[in-house]
C-alpha cells in the first residue's frame, strides 16, 4: 500500500513538473520566433506564424520530454528497489 501512495505521489509530482516545462518551453519557443519576425510584417501574420511553429516545435518535443520527465525517474526507482533488496 505504501509503494502504491509513493507511485500516486510520484505521478502527481511528475504531472506537474511536465505542464510547468511544457509551459515554459512553449513561451520561451513563442518568444524567440516573435523576435525574429520582421516587423513590417501585419501582426496577424506573425502571430499565424508563430502558432504554426511552435506547435511543430511541441509535438518534436512532448516525447523525449515525457520520456525524461515519466519514464527517468521509475526507472531510477525500480532500479534503487532492486539494488537495496539484493
């Protein structure tokens, strides 16, 4: 029962930690495409622009990030567990 709470809270944790990057990554992404649009561009353009790349961008890097952020650390766990009952 405890290693289930430990498994709920990890998730929890975890859920967090991946929106907060997702998040983050995504303005910074928007950010760096914004200072590069020419600026004699029409503002519904750039942001047409910009929404287009940056979710090409996400959808590149929602994997590797779940893979990191999900899988890493129960692996690192599963393998502590079997370490230390060895």
């Amino acid at each position: 029962m405890a290693f289930l709470r430990l498994m709920l809270l990890m998730l929890a944790v975890q859920s967090v930690v991946f929106v907060s990057i997702m998040l983050y990554l995504r303005a910074a992404q928007r950010e760096r495409l914004s200072a590069d649009w020419p600026h004699q561009a029409t503002e519904r353009e750039r942001d047409a622009f910009v929404e287009r790349r940056v979710s090409a961008y996400m959808s590149r890097v929602k994997r590797p990030l779940a893979l990191a952020v999900y899988g890493l650390p129960i692996v690192l766990l599963a393998i502590y567990i079997y370490v230390s009952n060895s």
